[in-house]
C-alpha cells in the first residue's frame, strides 16, 4: 500500500472525529498522475448531493500537460464511491463538522481515498499540539544521546 499524496495539515487544524476508506471516479491520464504523486488535496473537501458523495477542490493536474488537451480541468468534481449507509451517515452530521480527505492510496490496484469527519480546532487546541510535539522531539533526542 503506497500513499500518494497526503494531507498533511488536517490533524493539525482539526480534530478527527471518524475517518473512512472510499473509492473515487477518475480519468485513466488522472490515475496515472496520482501514481507520479501529483496533485493536492490541502484544500479539498467532500459534500453529500442528492444521495451521492463529491470530492470538491482537489487539484489534479494533468499526467502529460503537453497532450492534455485545453478540455481537462484539474479542480474538476470528482465523484466519491461509497456505501448507501455510509453516506446517509456522513449526510446527517451535526452542525460544525466537515468532511475532508486525509490521504490517497493504492490498495490493489484500485486508487483508494481515505476520508475523515472532523472538527475545527481553536487556537489553544494548536498551540498544546506544538508543544506536545516539541516535548516529543526533545525526549527522543535525550533518549539518543543516552545510548
């Protein structure tokens, strides 16, 4: 399982509350792009339409941009293949919760989204976030000049 391309700042500005392994609809010249672990999903977001899932904001670009064409569109709607409970569940969420992606796999040979529920953090939240994070690097380099 090879990870493309990953959000990197969603646990930093949120707090996960459920995440979620998703298929996705793409173009074969899109899969091939991923696969050369193009494109960024920081701004993405997902929204429940008419009983069906949609990946808003990715930007995909194309795998050959001399050959694309001037019709692709690399901020495209991508559509998201999930389970019916599983999007009537992520289609009644409280109000405050989002629904972002947090990573792009392959799993076989299929390209995989992993998506997660979650909350925004206030500023407090990122700040105890750095610090727990420092005091973890502080500790592992005292534990290696220990050795």
């Amino acid at each position: 399982m090879a990870n493309y391309v990953e959000n990197t700042k969603v646990r930093f500005n949120y707090e996960i509350v459920d995440e979620y392994e998703a298929g996705i609809e793409l173009l074969g010249s899109e899969v091939k792009s991923i696969r050369q672990k193009h494109g960024r999903i920081e701004s993405a977001h997902i929204i429940i339409r008419g009983g069906e899932a949609y990946l808003m904001g990715m930007d995909l670009p194309p795998y050959q941009p001399m050959n694309g064409g001037t019709l692709y569109d690399p901020q495209r709607t991508r559509k998201i293949l999930l389970k019916k409970s599983e999007i009537k569940d992520l289609a009644d969420l409280e109000k405050g919760l989002t629904i972002v992606p947090l990573s792009l796999y392959n799993k076989g040979t299929k390209i995989k989204i992993k998506i997660a529920v979650v909350k925004g953090k206030k500023k407090f939240d990122k700040r105890a976030t750095i610090k727990d994070r420092e005091t973890g690097r502080e500790v592992s380099r005292l534990m290696k000049t220990k050795r």
